[in-house]
C-alpha cells in the first residue's frame, strides 16, 4: 500500500521544515538526551519554559508546544515506553504516540509532520518493531485524515533508516 504522503528521509529532525516536528520526549517535558536534547538545544530556551508549565505528559499521550527557534511552528512532544521485554503494553502505548500526535495535528489544523524514531533510543524499544506500529499508525491516521499532506520519518542513523526502509518494503509486498 503506497502513499507518496510518506518520506523517509535520514538526517536532523530540527531541520524539517514542517508544521509540526515530533519530540520523542520523556515525561517531565524537561528536555533529555538523544532526540529531545537536540530539540531543545536547537529551539531555544523557550520551549523549555512553555514545557514547564504543562506539568508533564504522560507516557502514550503528547503535548503541543511552540518551535521557537525551529523552522517548524511546533513541537509535538509524546513520551514513548520504556522497553521492559514487551510484556507491559508496550506496543499499544507506542501506538498512543502516534495516535496522540494525529489528534493534535487535526486539533490543530497543521498538515505536515516530522517523526522521529520513537523510543527505539534510551528506551530500547526494538526498531524493527517499533517501525512497524510506527507505519502502521501513520497509514491508519492518513486513511482517516486526508487533510494532512505530508509526514516525514526522519531517521538519525542508518540503522534507523535501514529499519525503515524494511518495514516500508514489507507492508508493500
């Protein structure tokens, strides 16, 4: 099943220029490590301080800030699970992620996006796994959200990218 509103591309998150790009955040909104320190690091002392006045997020849900110095209007930030061997829903509240960030999107009225590879850092999430529920819930929110005109997968490294570009390959064959 092809859609030409997906890219995959591999590079820096905090160069999309879209409406929205998506922080794989932790659940104090604090700023981190991995992904979430880049973002931070590149909008600015800003977004730190709207983030601490949302009191948090928790994990599978997301929040919607201001891009301050980014190119892109906003961040969308969603805390994804830690990988404890899949046994504590884990891919369900991967799957919240994504779901979290489309209602935000259509809530918002913003029509392009930029995800990262959610949880697949710090938190251990397998990528090829987590690349998988990741498409699948890009391509069940399109389905449902003709509005939005583009999402990007921005994968930081190869591995990533190569991750991807398989689950890509699978779901089309």
């Amino acid at each position: 099943m092809s859609d030409r509103r997906i890219q995959l591309v591999k590079g820096d998150i905090t160069q999309q220029r879209v409406d929205a790009i998506v922080n794989a955040a932790n659940t104090s909104l604090r700023g981190g490590g991995g992904v979430d320190g880049a973002i931070h690091r590149a909008a600015g002392p800003g977004l730190l301080e709207e983030c601490r006045t949302l009191g948090g997020c928790p994990t599978g849900d997301a929040r919607i800030t201001k891009g301050y110095d980014l190119p892109a209007r906003y961040v969308i930030h969603t805390p994804g699970p830690v990988w404890q061997g899949g046994g504590v829903n884990e891919d369900a509240l991967l799957a919240s992620c994504y779901q979290s960030t489309f209602a935000l999107l259509h809530d918002h009225n913003l029509k392009t996006v930029a995800f990262p590879s959610i949880g697949t850092g710090i938190y251990r999430f397998p990528i090829d796994r987590a690349s998988r529920i990741a498409l699948r819930e890009i391509r069940r929110a399109l389905n449902e959200n003709p509005s939005i005109e583009r999402v990007v997968i921005v994968a930081f490294d190869e591995r990533t990218f190569d991750a991807y570009t398989r689950a890509l390959m699978e779901e089309s064959s």
